[in-house]
C-alpha cells in the first residue's frame, strides 16, 4: 500500500514538475481512501444488479420444462483402469512374452 502511494506521488510530482517531497502523503492516502469507499460503494451497487440481469437471463436461457425420468442406468465416461488396485475382480493374464536378444560383447572378425 505504502509504495503504491509513493508511486501516486511520484506520477504527479511528476505532471506538475513539483518535488514528490513536497506532497503529503497523508493527503493522498486520505483521497484516495475516499476515492476507493466510493468506487467500491457504486462497484457494488453495479456488480449487484449485473448479477440480477445475468440471473433472469440464465433462467430464461436454461429453463427447460420438467425433465423427463432416466430409464437406462448411467454408464461411466471412462472405464476403470486395468492396472487399478481396486479392481479385484478380473484376473488379467500374463503379459506377452518377447523374444530374448543375443548380445555378443567381443564380436569376431570376419576377413
């Protein structure tokens, strides 16, 4: 807070060509104390009746009528993974056997 005031300060020490010394910073802090109280009194009012707006019209946009009733059972988006803990019940299988590889560490010459 204290070095945003200082900034305050400097900005219109600096449009005026006046020594930011010479600026209270107790009468800047006072303003803009009264500036904020205020943005923020007509900010609530505004954010207020934005959200009524946005209220009636989300009611009028997302109203529907009455949902029908579901007759098939949910299905999940995603099936269980095959390596959670949690699934006991399957069994899986060994995994797929590969072929060993020959590595021959002192190759021969062949002339």
């Amino acid at each position: 807070m204290h070095q945003c005031l200082n900034r305050i300060i400097v900005r219109v020490a600096g449009g005026e060509w006046i020594d930011p010394d010479r600026i209270s910073f107790v009468k800047v802090l006072k303003h803009v104390r009264r500036s904020v109280l205020t943005q923020a009194k007509d900010a609530v009012s505004a954010v207020g009746s934005f959200l009524a707006m946005l209220e009636n019209k989300a009611r009028r946009k997302l109203d529907s009528g009455p949902r029908r009733h579901h007759t098939a059972p949910r299905v999940l988006k995603r099936p269980d993974s095959k390596y959670s803990p949690s699934v006991k019940k399957r069994q899986h299988g060994p995994t797929q056997r590969v072929p060993a590889n020959v590595i021959i560490l002192n190759p021969v010459m062949l002339h």
